[in-house]
C-alpha cells in the first residue's frame, strides 16, 4: 500500500561562475576550528536585487559564512566576492558598500537613538550637515520617528531590531546582511520587518537574511539555500527546491470506517491518477489530503538526523 | 573629531560616574592637603611661634610632595578601572562588531577609547592643579616644579591608559583585562623597589668586600612613574628654598631606594647653597636637607642621559607598544571570531 518514505540524498545545486548580475559570490568557502568545520566547500551565488535567505539549524555555519562576508573573519580556504569586491582583500571596499545586522544586537547605555545613528554615520564618514537629515529618513524607514529622542536602552526588542537595521543602513549600502532578523520578534514585529524588507528591496537593495526557521523566510525570500554542518544541501527560489525535492509526495486517505490509508507518489499527475482508481473502487473516502508539501518539510527531510 | 572620542564623552559625562570620581577625588586630595598644612604648621607653631621663612618653604614643598604623591596614587588607582573596559567592554557588550564594519580604522577606535580615559584623566588633573599650585603660593616650590609634576601625573595617565586598552583588548573579559591592568601597575609602582631593594641586598653582600657600597643598577626603577616625577621635579627645581619635612612622601621612596642618603646629607648642605647641577649619571634623585639632590657619582662623572628621560622613553615605548597590539587586536578580517 505505502512505502515509507526514502530521502534520496541532498541536492546541491552547481554553483554557477561569477556573473556580473551577482551581489555576492561564494566559492569553495571553508572555515575550520582545528578539527571542526564550521563550513566546508561552500559555494552560493545571490543574485543581484534578491532577498536570499540562508536556512539552516543551530550550528549549520550561517553565522560563520555571514562573518566571513561581513569582512569580519578570515576564510580557511575558498574565494568570496560582496559587491564586487574581496572581504579579505579589500575590506574597506566591502564596508563601504555592505550593511551588516549581526544576531546579538549590541546596544550603548546612555545614548539616545539619534545620537547612535549619529555616532555610526560619522563613523561610516559620512559629512557632518547630511546626518541629521539622513538619521530623520531612516528613523521614518524603520518607522521609530518618534522616539528620536528616546534612551536607545529603554526600546522593545523590535524597535532595538528596526534600530539596528536603520544602523546597518546608515551608508546607503547596497547588500544588506540580516543574521537571524526574526528571532525573538513578535508576529506583528515579523510582519512589519517583512514589509521594511520588502521595501528595502524596491529600493534596489540586495538582502541576505538567516534564520532557522524555514517558514519565516519562505514568503519573502526570491532565493533560499539550506545549509547542514557547514554544507550546502539546496540552493534556488523556494518554488523550485519545492519542486525538485518534493516531487514525491504522500497522500493520506480517510476512510468513513476510520482507517486512514496512505499512498507514496512521484508527481501530481500520479496523485490524480491515485484519486480516479480509489474513486472507481468506490472506497468509501471521506477526505483525501496530500502532505510534505511545504518547504518546512523539505527542510525536515533534508535536515534529518545529519546534525543532533 | 575621532567618532569613538565624541561617542564616549558624550556616554560619560551623561552618567552620574564621572562627576562622583571627580567629587571624591578632589575630596581626598583636599583633605590629604588640609592634613599636612595642619600637621606642620601646628607642629611648628606649639613650639616655635611663628613659622621662619625656611619653615614655610618646608611647608609648602611638604603640600606640594604630599598633594602630588596622592594624585600619583588616585591616577594609578583610577586609571586601569576607568579604561579597562575600553575593547573587552565593546566586545561583552557586542558593540564591537558594528564598529568593526564600519569605516573606522582599528587605529582609530583605539585611540579614540584611548583619548576618551585621558580626557577624564586630564579633567581631573585640572582640577587638582589649584591644588598643587597651593605649594607654589606658600613657597618652597618653583613654579617649573609644579608644571613638570602634573605633566609627570598627566604622562604616568596616559602610558597606564594605553597599558590598559592593551590589556582591554588582548583579553576578552573586563574582569580579567583589570586585573592584568591593575597588575601591571603595581609591578611598575611596587614591583620595581622590591626588585631594587633586592638587588641592594645582593649588591651588598657582593661588594662588602671592597669595602666600597655601590647601588644597584638604576635601570630597575626605569619603570616606576613615581621615581621618574621625583627625578623630574629634583632635576628640574634648581632654587631650593627649603626642604621638605622629613616624612615627606618622595623622601620616603628615595631613603627607600637609597638607604645610604644620610650620607649624602653634608654634601646636600653644601649644594644647597647654589643652584643644584643635574646629577650626570641621572641617577634616581636623593634628598639631602636641601630638597632634591642630584647625588654626585665620583667615578661616574658624565653619565649620560638623565633618569627621568631614559624612565619616560621606555615607558613611551611599552605604551606604544600596548597600543599597536590593541589595534591588531581590534583589526579584522581575524582568524577567530569576534
């Protein structure tokens, strides 16, 4: 009747060589901490103008591969290339055009959040008549307008978060590095941070976001790579790794006795196959529902048992 | 003006900290300068009267070694907890990060944190400089004393600041970065007359036989902020007026170093007399009845560079040195993590 469903190993996508249409380019990334590897022969490509989202569970190296863009750690082994230039090579260069949101949100005591904005502004270089105007544009962005003057200490969680975008944002960058933006947020403050990405992307940004959670990136993310100890198991839009990994799907049958019957097929012309024979057997059915659909459970799948 | 700088003034002086350090700073000072104007001229005038002019003159350069002394000690003391979490604090704090990416140098951010202690450390010893220049307006002291003491405590801030962010950085925790820093403090302050005072010992034993007492090398004290003010305020005074009181706090340290400066007493009467020469072997200075005197070497009669020069250049050169590590430290991309 069923067979119990076989994960036919990870599908890594080939990664494709440096077009000029990529914001950033990794390839054959390694990090290794004595015997451990953080990540190992990595390699992605992210689009120019996309939202990529890099998932994978606690420990995958979305943490490591983000530091290494983010031009704060040296590479093992491998080439990495943001916004055209060498994180290690040319940091500066990265800095300049790359905006990065680290997991922990760093916050100073006794600072209001215009005079924060302010102190990462000139840090970034940028003249001393065009801050305030900028920090007024970016508090509107991440709508904190009105807690200008506010002790950055006493905002919420999500407000430390929209803060901390607008700090990455402060040097108009073009690629955007969000490391775990949702975590801890609430579903509204999800919501709205959706939306802010969304804009930023219509303003021509390029954003790499992370998380653990699939489904906090499956609605947004034009691009999604799963990553598993340190290695890349899928990488494309979320449509097609839909496609590609969940062709096969199960179908569970309820029948009016109770019993629930369930079927393993390889594509949707088959599942509709399925439901002619069982209606022509004249089964009694009560409801026939396809599972393993989402992107969450190619996720699972894909993920399991590899990392405890 | 330095980002890092504009950021860190504006965080300290919004809290309540700085104006309490200052306030219990200048307290103790205060105090400690009410004490010995108390102690010697209550002293002298149950006995004698009326104070001689030579007895003011003791009592001012008694204010002034007192006074100067404690600000020694309140900077050692304040400095390493003010500014030992200039990086690990960034770092605890995850503040680093941001500031990393941004186009700041790792320069920058260090002597940013750098120049943030010494700006506090300077505003203290502008306020403590009435303070000393108290000494000058009694008498006994000249004026180039004073400068030369308060650009010795200003120097002594701001090579122990630089230790410290050294220290700030290459470890990653606070704690660990005050210890070390407090540490290395107390090596240089206390650490250096043990070493002497050792060696004084050995030298001793080791020279009895020729019947001759020879000083350890001076170089064992080169680290030691205080011998290097008492050597600049000796060199640098060369109009005595009167002599410190007996118990005065750089006389301690110099019968500590020199427990033969009795011997030096006669030939400290006869110096006083003129202007003092600069000892030529710079020699840490010895203080005979006549205040500070360049101790006179008879086989050493040209011995180069003066103490208090050789003592600032090599702890210009730890400082420096503590700085560059620093910013290595706060550069990336690094090999490791954050």
């Amino acid at each position: 009747m069923s067979a119990p469903e076989e994960q036919s190993g990870s599908v890594a996508t080939a990664p494709e060589p440096s077009e000029p249409a990529s914001a950033i380019v990794v390839r054959g990334l390694t990090k290794r901490y004595g015997d451990l590897y953080a990540v190992q022969d990595l390699s992605l490509r992210v689009p120019k103008g996309s939202i990529y989202g890099l998932v994978g569970p606690n420990g995958a190296g979305k943490t490591t591969t983000f530091s290494v863009l983010a031009t704060l750690l040296l590479p093992t082994a491998g080439t990495v290339e943001v916004a055209g230039f060498d994180p290690v090579q040319s940091p500066r260069d990265v800095r300049a055009r790359m905006g990065f949101m680290p997991d922990i949100l760093g916050v100073y005591d006794n600072l209001r959040v215009d005079e924060y904005l302010r102190f990462f502004a000139s840090a970034h270089g940028i003249a001393r008549r065009s801050i305030d105007p900028l920090i007024g544009d970016l508090l509107d962005l991440v709508d904190l307008s009105t807690k200008r003057e506010a002790m950055v200490d006493s905002l919420s969680r999500g407000m430390k978060q929209r803060l901390s975008l607008a700090r990455a944002l402060v040097h108009d960058p073009e690629v955007l590095i969000l490391d775990e933006p949702a975590s801890g947020l609430d579903p509204r403050a999800r919501v709205e941070l959706r939306a802010l990405l969304q804009e930023l992307r219509s303003l021509g940004k390029t954003i790499v976001v992370s998380s653990h959670i699939l489904s906090e990136l499956e609605e947004i993310c034009t691009e999604i790579a799963i990553l598993e100890a340190g290695r890349l198991l899928v990488e494309g839009p979320p449509a097609e790794i839909l496609r590609s990994l969940a062709g096969e799907r199960t179908v569970a049958v309820h029948l009016m006795d109770g019993t629930v019957e369930t079927y393993t097929v390889a594509s949707e012309e088959e599942q509709v196959e399925l439901l002619a024979r069982l209606v022509a057997e004249r089964r009694p059915i009560l409801e026939f529902r396809s599972t393993g659909r989402s992107l969450e459970d190619v996720f699972m799948k894909v993920t399991k048992g590899i990392v405890q | 003006m330095n980002p890092v700088l504009a950021r860190e003034l504006r965080e300290r002086t919004r809290g309540r900290r700085a104006s309490l350090i200052l306030t219990v700073y200048l307290t103790l000072l205060s105090g400690i300068l009410y004490l010995v104007y108390y102690a010697d001229t209550g002293e002298s005038a149950a006995m004698n009267g009326p104070l001689a002019a030579t007895e003011v003159a003791s009592l001012g350069r008694g204010i002034f070694e007192w006074v100067l002394f404690f600000m020694f000690l309140l900077v050692i003391f304040l400095v390493p907890g003010m500014t030992s979490g200039a990086i690990s604090g960034e770092r605890e704090r995850q503040t680093l990060v941001p500031l990393q990416i941004t186009l700041l140098r790792p320069r920058s951010i260090v002597i940013g944190k750098l120049l943030a202690s010494v700006a506090f450390l300077l505003l203290l010893v502008a306020a403590t400089a009435p303070l000393l220049s108290i000494s000058y307006l009694i008498g006994g002291v000249t004026m180039s004393s004073v400068l030369a003491a308060l650009g010795a405590v200003v120097a002594t801030g701001v090579i122990l600041a630089s230790i410290t962010v050294g220290c700030s950085a290459v470890f990653r925790r606070t704690q660990t970065a005050t210890v070390m820093a407090y540490a290395i403090a107390l090596i240089m302050v206390l650490g250096t007359f043990l070493a002497y005072a050792v060696a004084g010992v050995a030298e001793s034993q080791r020279q009895n036989d020729f019947g001759i007492e020879d000083r350890p090398p001076d170089e064992l004290l080169l680290l030691n902020p205080l011998v290097l003010a008492g050597d600049l305020i000796g060199s640098s005074s060369s109009d005595f007026f009167g002599s410190a009181s007996s118990s005065s706090p750089f006389d301690a340290i110099h019968q500590m170093v020199h427990p033969q400066v009795f011997e030096f007493q006669e030939i400290g009467a006869v110096d006083f007399v003129g202007p003092v020469p600069i000892g030529p072997d710079g020699g840490p200075v010895f203080e005979g009845p006549g205040g500070f005197v360049e101790p006179q070497q008879p086989d050493d009669p040209d011995g180069g560079i003066a103490f208090w020069i050789r003592s600032l250049a090599l702890l210009s050169f730890l400082a420096v040195t503590s700085l560059v590590v620093a910013t290595r430290k706060v550069r990336t991309p690094a090999r490791t993590e954050r």
